[in-house]
C-alpha cells in the first residue's frame, strides 16, 4: 500500500519515553525549598503528508529510540491555527514539521 505524499495532514504525538525536569517545591511547614525532579511527558504535533510522517518516525525510531505511547489524529481542515500550520510547513520547504506541545501543569 502506497502512502499519500500529497494532502497535508497533523497527527499528535504522545512518546513513551518521557522528560525529566527539575522543579522548584517549598515545605510550607519550615519554609524551606528544595529542588526535586518531576516527569513530564513529551507531546508533539507533526505536519506532513502521510508518508512524510511515516518515514520521519522510522528515523526517529532508528535514530533517537523515540517510542509512541499513543498517536491523535488531528483535524487540521477545521483548526483555527490551518493557515499558520500551512505557513509553516511552506517555510520548511515542505519538509516535516515537528512542534512541541507545552502543558502547563
């Protein structure tokens, strides 16, 4: 079965491995602080066609061991953000574009 390389299309990311950070915690009971470590996942949205997507996640696999943990089709034909996502992907020569989703937790 042959991949559209065509249609421009958006899937969101959701990897296995996730991200550690460092985070900032106050003991309200001495009024210390203290810096701990805290998970955050790593969510993406990707731009492409189907077989752009395809093949960047088999370099992403080979490359950087990058694992899914769920993948989300995302509605770019009805997304208030389509016309700068096109714009976007224009501007990386029509090349896959990856963009990292920042929850705010």
């Amino acid at each position: 079965m042959e991949l559209d390389n065509i249609t421009l299309i958006a899937q969101d990311w959701y990897l296995k491995k996730p991200e550690y950070i460092l985070t900032k915690k106050e003991d309200l009971s001495t009024g210390s602080s203290y810096a701990d470590i805290r998970e955050r996942s790593e969510y993406f949205r990707v731009l492409g066609t189907k077989k752009q997507i395809s093949d960047f996640f088999v370099y992403k696999l080979e490359n950087d061991a990058w694992e899914l943990r769920d993948t989300f089709d995302y509605d770019l034909q009805n997304s208030e953000h389509k016309d700068r996502y096109i714009n976007m992907y224009k501007d990386n020569n029509y090349q896959v574009v990856l963009i990292k989703i920042i929850r705010h937790e």
